[in-house]
C-alpha cells in the first residue's frame, strides 16, 4: 500500500492501516516486552493514540513507521512502569483481526526471541524492524524518534550481542541454522 493511499483524518484509512499493519505492530511490541498480554494491551493503546492523532499524521514519513513510533513509545513506557512495579490497570482491548499465526506461538519456541528478550528494549526493537519488517535505517530512526547514526550503532551491537547470546559465528555468508529459525542478517551473514 502506497503512503499517498492515505489520507490523514480518513476513518476509512485508518480502518486500513490498522487491518494492514496491527500483527506487524503486534509482533514488534511482543519482541519488546516478551510478553503476550502486554504487548497486545500496548498495541491496541497505540492504535488508540494513533487513531486520536489520524488527522495530524504528515504523509511525509510513511503511515506504518508513524504508527511504529507510537507503539514502541508505549511499549517503553510499559517497560519502564513495570520495572518500577507501578504497572496500572490494563486497557480494555479493542477487537483485533485474525491473525494468520499468533506472534506468541511462534516466539516462545524460538531461540532467537528468548536471546531478543535478553537484549535492552531499543536494540531488540532495531533487530525487529530491520530484520523482521525490513524498514531501513531511516525509517526505524523515524519510528524511534533517534538519529540514524544511533540506529547504525544500536544495529552493530544487538546483532554482535544475539550472535555472542546464540553462539553464531560472525563470519560473514557462513550458513547457520537451528531447528526453529534462520535470520539472514544485512551484511549477508546468518544469525
């Protein structure tokens, strides 16, 4: 779906932009918090942020990465607010569509998800952007409201670290794989 196929201010859009994206969003979240619940309660909050802030959208960066920009800063404040054991009552969720498989089920059986929630928060968001969703560095700076020079470096040291967490060489092309996933890096390398 193109940007210029939505229109700020637009319901219809937005409509959308949320049955288009939500299990992209979903999935970033998860991989953030490590946790089903509260990744699907900080996605639906983003989506209601989201939605309350429709008509401002600029169309000069695209929909899906505004919308990422939000979620991550909701799921960081749920961090945050977990880790000081001040977490509140959950938002009551709006409906969701059907997801093809549930992020959950696929995560928690996944080398790679348990080494991404050992990771701090804004470098296993960068590995799940670049890697999972293939945005750019200038994207995933847009979405992470952070330089693009940051993006670069949070990238070169999440991957050093999954690749010292799951004991994958760094040996760029070498072929690696585990019974449950595969990551082809940038750099061509797997990890």
């Amino acid at each position: 779906m193109a940007e210029q196929d939505f229109r700020p201010g637009s319901q219809d859009d937005f409509d959308r932009l949320y049955r288009s994206s939500y299990n992209r969003v979903l999935y970033t979240v998860y991989g953030i918090l490590g946790d089903q619940a509260a990744a699907e309660d900080c996605t639906h909050d983003a989506f209601v942020r989201a939605f309350k802030a429709w008509a401002s959208w600029k169309p000069d960066a695209p929909a899906e990465a505004w919308l990422h920009r939000i979620a991550i800063n909701v799921a960081y404040t749920y961090a945050r607010r977990r880790r000081l054991g001040e977490v509140g009552e959950l938002v009551r969720r709006l409906g969701r569509p059907a997801p093809a498989a549930e992020p959950a089920d696929v995560a928690e059986t996944s080398d790679l998800f348990r080494a991404l929630r050992r990771l701090p928060h804004e470098q296993a968001a960068v590995i799940i952007l670049r890697h999972h969703h293939g945005y750019t560095n200038r994207e995933i700076a847009f979405a992470l409201g952070a330089p693009e020079s940051t993006i670069a470096s949070r990238l070169a040291k999440a991957k050093k670290r999954l690749r010292d967490e799951l004991r994958w060489p760094d040996a760029p092309g070498q072929v690696v794989t585990r019974p449950d996933t595969v990551v082809v890096l940038e750099d061509g390398s797997q990890g």
